[in-house]
C-alpha cells in the first residue's frame, strides 16, 4: 500500500474512534470541551447517573490543559442574565433600554432571542452521539416538562416580586406561558430534531452538510410558513375581555368588573389589539392567564408618559386595558427557529476544526441573517419582539451570532478571559441567577426584613443611598443595578469554587 494511502486511511480510522468517545450530556450544561486547536476534546463517557445529575469538567482553560472548556459559552450565557437583570431592573429609569412598547428593537428586546440562541448551539454538542434514541428522547420530554412548570412557578403569579409582600394566585387567572416555558418549547423541539432527524453521514464538505441536517432546515421553512399564515390569514373578530373599574377614562362609575369591547374585523393586523398572535392565545389559554401588563401599555395612545408607563390619557382605545402574552403560543413557533439557528452554529463548531473557519463561516451566515431581516422591513414586517416577526427574529439572531464570533475570539481563540470572569461564573449557575435576581426572588425575599413599615428594608435603602450620593434617581438606580450583577457575579463564583450547580 502507498505510504499517503496508509497514513490518511490511518488518521481515518483514529478519527473514528475519537469521535466514538465524545460523551452524552444534559443540554444546557458545560460538558463540551474544546482544544487549543479548536477540536472537541474526547473524553470517556460518564455514567447514565453522571450524565442526569449534568456532571461535567471544571478544569480551567490555558494553552497547554488538552481539555480546554468552551468558555465563550458560559460568558454568552452569562452575559444575557446579565442583561436580563439590567434592562428588567434599570429600565424603568431608562426607558430607552426597556422592551420597546410594540415596533422596533431596544437592548432588553435581545435577551430572549440570546437565551434560545444559546440552548441551541448547547442541544448541537449534548447530542453529536446519541447511543439511544428513545433514552435520549425521554430525557428531553421529562427536562422541557420540569423546565416548563418552574417558568409557570416563577412567573405564573405565585412569586409577586419587590414591593409586593404578598403571594399566591387564583388558579383561573395564573400565567400559562413566559420566558422559561418558551425556552422549553424551542429546546423541546429543536432537541427532538437533533435525536431523530440528523443523518449518520460524515460531513467532509458543505454539501455533506446541509445533506446531514437538511430535515432541520424543512423544519424550520415549515415553522415560519405556518407562522406567517396564521399571523396574516387568520381573521380576527371583535373580542371583549374584563377589566376591574379603577375609575380610569375607560370604567364604569360603579365598582366592579367591567367588559370592554376591541372592535377588529380583520385580518393580517399587527397592531396589538387585532393580531393572530393575540386571537389564538384567548381562544387557547383564555383572556384571564395571559400577561396583565403588556408592554402595549407604554405606547403613546395607552400612557401619557409613553415610552414608559403611565396614567391613560383621554379617550384611549379599549385595548390599552386588555392583556396580551409577549411569550405566546403562535410567537414561540417563530422563537423556536432561533433554537434551531443557534444549533447550525453549534454544528459548525462541532464539524469544522479551524477557529478562523468556523468565525468566516459564522461571520458570513450572520451577516446574512442580519441583511434578510433589514430586507424584510423594507417589504413591510416591522420588528416586533411580542409578535416575534420574521425581521425579528433573523436581525436578533444575526446580532447573536456576531456577539458569538466576538467572545469566542476573545475568550477561546485568544484566552483573554479574566476580564469576563463574572460573566463566566453567572452563565455556569444561570438558572439559579436568573430566579433569584432576574425574577426577583431574592430581593423580594429581603424586603420581608423591614423597620416598622415594608418600605424601610435593605433593598430600598440601599438604593435610596446611591440615588441620594448622586443626586439622581435614575443614575442612582443604574449604579445600584450594576451592583446587582456584580453581588450576584460573586455569588456564582462562590457556587463555583465549591462545586455547586443548580440545574433542572
């Protein structure tokens, strides 16, 4: 045999068997490794109870370790709690950082399209080597369940938040969805692609490529057409819902309940009261389990104060008093496809060694997805997060896949990674962050301590104390948020340090 024959049909079966030992994990964990060469590092399986307890490496990154994390991940994941808690916490002192009120993008309109971005690209490594479908499967099931009944849990109404010392809620008007339950129908379903619809062939070329993962791409074309076809062929009636009289311009002078009527009759509306979006989320979920607090409410014809909250002014239309559900049942279809673009990122780094191919390769879909989304808003599909439009989704994805590229470089390429240790430790431990901060757990917690009245506890004083040093209520408040991150950057690390991860 020819010295070249020998020595390629050599490397061929070596890759063989290096690829055979990567090992099959929890989807959101960090068991993923990557070398300083950029291949996935194999490394002996664990156990069935190693891999449902999310067991995985703690062995730090530098340039000679051969099992090198994939850092850049847990800082993106990181960082997007980060965010969560500053827009959540800082944007009603900044409304310009806050959810936009329906059309356009603001900084807290990237946090959710970032989360399902990442839990796809984390599904690509957990199920590279699957050695049981149906095993696999009902892990998913059984993970996108418990995932989904913490989400009702945290944001169904049970946990009332800061400056609220009561809990517990009425059944027949606790929230069904919200951003967790999201997370569970895109992780579910991309997931599900990843164990059944993924051919066995190596992927030794582009074509070999799109041929391995073509189903997931008819998956998602199938996801957007029935989405667009619902959004702009379903017809939308007149619709009532009630409301409690508060004497505001749209209540009767009695107390009580009073029914509203939206007048639509139409269809293929994007306005917030006469949406597909909306109609099946009534129809499906009911008037009463949906958002009470939509951010619809802070347009200028539903707040004097527009962009922010506030009181109605005259005549304001009907709907400015309905709810809506900004993480719904028709949207999530659209959020679904960003799991699944977040996955083909993963599957390049899976699939392609080099560093600066995989960044071109990222480089070059994201900016692709980023001209699509621009191009659709020109055709006439704003941007919409609580209707979760096409143009929204392909420029927020886009948007992540180049924030991607830039701390990959960073933080894998590169290792400069202290400077976003904080970050790093919150993406290791970002469930419990994201409960206890993000969804005001912990603070709301605190403020059960208080001196005579609720309104004098810790959390209030001390934010009372930055807004007093710098004679400013909002830039007060914006030093406190920051804060906020870094006291619970600590606290990851801590967990860190002692080996403790909360996880589902």
């Amino acid at each position: 045999m020819p010295r070249k024959k020998a020595v390629k049909l050599l490397e061929l079966r070596i890759g063989k068997k290096m690829s055979s030992m990567v090992a099959i994990t929890e989807p959101d964990e960090r068991c993923p490794l990557l070398h300083n060469s950029g291949e996935i590092t194999p490394f002996p399986s664990p156990s069935p109870d190693d891999q449902h307890a999310g067991s995985y490496s703690t062995t730090h990154s530098n340039s000679t370790d051969p099992k090198q994390r994939l850092v850049s991940l847990d800082v993106f994941r990181g960082l997007t709690v980060a965010l969560m808690i500053l827009v959540d916490d800082a944007g009603g002192a900044f409304p310009s950082i806050n959810h936009s009120p329906w059309f356009g993008v603001t900084l807290a309109d990237f946090a959710m399209p970032f989360f399902l971005f990442i839990v796809g690209i984390s599904v690509s490594f957990v199920f590279k080597k699957v050695s049981s479908k149906p095993a696999a499967t009902k892990k998913v099931v059984l993970r996108s369940i418990k995932l989904f009944l913490v989400g009702v849990i945290l944001q169904g109404g049970y946990f009332h938040g800061r400056d609220d010392l009561t809990y517990g809620v009425d059944i027949d008007h606790i929230r069904w969805m919200g951003v967790l339950q999201r997370i569970s129908i895109g992780y579910l379903l991309s997931a599900l692609t990843e164990i059944w619809c993924v051919n066995n062939n190596e992927v030794n070329s582009a074509i070999a490529f799109g041929k391995k993962y073509y189903i997931q791409w008819v998956v998602v074309f199938s996801l957007g057409i029935l989405y667009t076809a619902l959004l702009y062929g379903l017809y939308v009636p007149d619709w009532d819902f009630e409301v409690v009289n508060e004497n505001s311009s749209l209540s009767a002078p009695n107390y009580g309940t009073v029914t509203q009527t939206v007048h639509c009759g139409v269809r293929g509306s994007l306005e917030p009261p006469c949406n597909a979006v909306g109609l099946i989320d009534r129809l499906v979920l009911g008037e009463s389990h949906l958002y009470q607090r939509p951010v619809y409410k802070r347009t200028e014809e539903c707040s004097i104060t527009s962009p922010d909250y506030g009181p109605l002014p005259p005549n304001a239309p009907a709907w400015c008093l309905a709810p809506f559900d900004p993480e719904g049942l028709l949207s999530s279809l659209m959020a679904a496809i960003t799991c699944f673009l977040g996955l083909q990122y993963g599957h390049i780094l899976v699939h392609y060694k080099g560093h600066m191919q995989r960044i071109i390769i990222w480089l070059a879909w994201s900016s692709s997805l980023l001209v699509l989304g621009y191009a659709i808003t020109v055709i006439g599909i704003p941007l919409s997060k609580p209707l979760y439009t096409l143009s929204y989704m392909c420029i927020t994805t886009g948007v992540a896949g180049i924030l991607l590229i830039a701390i990959f470089y960073t933080a894998d390429v590169i290792n400069i990674q202290k400077p976003m240790i904080l970050f790093q430790w919150m993406g290791m431990n970002a469930l419990i962050v994201y409960a206890l901060a993000a969804c005001d757990l912990f603070p709301a917690a605190l403020q059960g301590f208080y001196w005579r009245s609720p309104e004098n506890n810790l959390v209030n004083a001390t934010e009372l104390l930055f807004k007093t040093v710098l004679h400013s209520e909002k830039w007060g408040k914006l030093v406190f948020v920051l804060l906020e991150i870094i006291f619970w950057g600590l606290v990851a690390g801590f967990l860190h340090i002692k080996g403790i991860y909360i996880k589902l």
